[in-house]
C-alpha cells in the first residue's frame, strides 16, 4: 500500500523469467545473503523521557516461509519439537522483526484432545511446539492458516489452537470464527513501519464447508473482490504482504487462477506477494515493480521422495519507514528428512 520508492534488490540469479521454468536444483540454488546477527536490545531506563536517537536504525525485516507441518497424524513416532527440526532455519529467523510461514494443519494436538481419525493427510502443530519457537524470536510470529489442512481435526482444534495462540501473542491469519474474523489481518507496527498480512486459499483446494461465511468458522478463499475490499480497508502508509495457499500440487508454473490473483493484489495495492501450496519452488517474478513469490515450496514438511519436494526458500524482506528496500532469498535443502539446513552452510 506504501510507494515504492526505491530499486527491489533481489539475491543474484533469483528474480527470473518464468516461462520455462525447471525443477529447482538445490546444487546449483543461489547462496542466500548473510543475514545479520540480532543484537541484544539495550536495557532501557524507564524514567528517560529524551525522545529516540536520530541515528537508530529504522530498518524492518519480515523473513517468510513456506508449508510448515510438526506432525502427520498416524505416523508410528512423532517428529521432534519445531525448534529443533527447524533447528537449521532459526538463525534466519531470529533476524526478523517479523517471521511469517503457512503453519499446514490443525494448531492442536489431536491425541490429547481425542480428536480426528488416523490418515495419510492430517498435519499439526501443537501449540506446545508453536509457543516454544515463539520464545525463541526477538518479534512477532505470523500463521498462515488460509490453507487445505487447517480443518483436518475440525472446528474444536482450530478453536483450541486459536486460544493458544491469541494468549501467546502469536497472529493467526486467513481462518476465524467467521468471515469477518478469517478477514482480519495481522497489523504490527515495529521501527516506524506498519506491516500487514493478509491470507487467502484458492477454493478448488477447500471443501465447500470449510469456507468461512458470516454464519460459519473456516477458511478464507481466495476472491479477487475481497482482497481488493481488504487491502482498501488498511490504514493509509502499511506495507501490505499477501499471501495465497494455491496451485497444484508438484508443478513449478503458477496457474492461472494464481497469477490472476496476483494480478489483482499489485493492482490493488500489495507491496509484496507470496504464495505456497504446490510443495515444490516456482519461479518468481515482478509486476509493475513488486515482487511475487508464487511458491516459497516445503519450508517443513515429511516429503522426502525427491530433490524437489526437499528444496525450498525463505524470504528475508528489508523495510524502511514502510518502504520496500529489498528482497533476499536464502535456499535451504531437506538431506535428511524433517531437517532442512541452508544451501553452501
């Protein structure tokens, strides 16, 4: 929603035409630029009333990932705790003010809530897991839940993991107890910019019941009209972030309900476009000047069956006074399954 006022600075050999898009190679995948390290904040006096140095730096960085499971429900072990599987990306993640991904799957433990039956596509994260990792970053923790597998233990889960993370002060998007609730996006105000984020699923991957309307709990599908109408709606000067859950599965180019979609994002305002859901990277481009990521791939996921579906990106946008400065992208690879770890260490 904010001009734009300078040159989008993307990693070398990233940003590329997307008209023949191939298999991503993670051998041969760009080596992501060094993030800096955080810092430890200042102890603050309370009593200090001297306005802010003119010299802080007002830089904001939002780092953004891709599908993220902890559990598929039936497996004969569970997976280690989120902290340790995403063990190889929390470096990156402890450089943002702001971390956004597509949690894949119910916000609770189905077990302990005897929820759901055993099947081959039921993910979760536990909020246990969730609330462990948000200790762990210096700002806001984002979830993407405008996907496929929010529902997968029904209404009582979404419920429960809601509450949880509302009292953790974790941002749930793209789902709610209602339309109204599902449209909400995250606002955070951090160094003198104001980020939202906004999340949509495209509608061929949700059941019907599963959408939310004015009467009904769910998801939010993607409707050009209803982005336009939220993006309109923030408040004047935010860095507006949208994201959709879409594709079909294992295709690296965008279809075309996706690229529409995107169309009407940028048309509408959007500073920046990320999309998720085909498990595999798809090439990104730029339209009118912004960025669009159409899928980031499997940011944490138990497929392991090929080089594709093991290889994914993450995001690390700069933001200054709610501009776009720049975008970098880091590779990370799955060798080992569930234990993805930056491409060129």
């Amino acid at each position: 929603m904010f001009a734009r006022a300078l040159a989008l600075v993307i990693a070398p050999a990233v940003l590329v035409a997307c008209t023949a898009a191939t298999e991503p190679a993670p051998t041969t995948s760009p080596v992501p630029t060094t993030a800096a390290a955080p810092t430890t904040a200042p102890t603050l006096n309370p009593a200090a009333t001297a306005p802010p140095s003119p010299t802080a730096d007002p830089t904001v960085t939002v780092i953004i990932g891709g599908d993220v499971i902890e559990q598929r429900y039936g497996t004969d072990a569970p997976f280690p705790p989120l902290v340790e599987t995403l063990g190889g990306v929390l470096p990156l993640m402890q450089t943002g003010d702001v971390v956004v991904f597509n949690a894949e799957g119910g916000l609770c433990d189905p077990v302990a809530l005897s929820l759901g039956t055993r099947g081959t596509y039921n993910f979760y994260l536990t909020p246990e897991s969730l609330v462990a990792l948000n200790d762990r970053l210096p700002g806001d923790l984002v979830l993407v839940q405008a996907n496929n597998h929010t529902m997968n233990f029904g209404e009582a889960c979404r419920d429960h993991g809601e509450g949880r993370m509302a009292a953790a002060g974790i941002h749930v998007v793209g789902a709610g107890d209602d339309l109204a609730a599902a449209r909400e996006p995250a606002l955070i105000e951090v160094n003198g910019s104001r980020i939202a984020v906004l999340a949509y699923a495209a509608t061929q991957i949700i059941p019907y019941h599963w959408h939310a309307t004015p009467d009904q709990p769910g998801i939010l599908p993607m409707d050009t009209d209803t982005l336009a109408a939220d993006l309109a709606a923030l408040p004047p000067d935010t860095f507006a972030v949208v994201v959709m859950h879409a594709a079909f599965e294992y295709t690296f180019r965008p279809e075309e309900g996706e690229v529409r979609f995107a169309e009407a994002a940028v048309q509408n305002g959007a500073d920046l476009v990320v999309g998720h859901g085909p498990h595999v990277v798809q090439n990104p481009v730029t339209m009118d000047g912004v960025p669009v990521f159409y899928s980031l791939g499997n940011a944490l996921m138990d497929m392991c069956f090929n080089d594709a579906v093991k290889t994914s990106q993450w995001l690390s946008v700069t933001i200054r006074a709610g501009q776009l400065v720049g975008v970098s992208v880091h590779p990370y690879f799955a060798e080992a399954c569930m234990q993805p770890l930056p491409v060129g260490g």
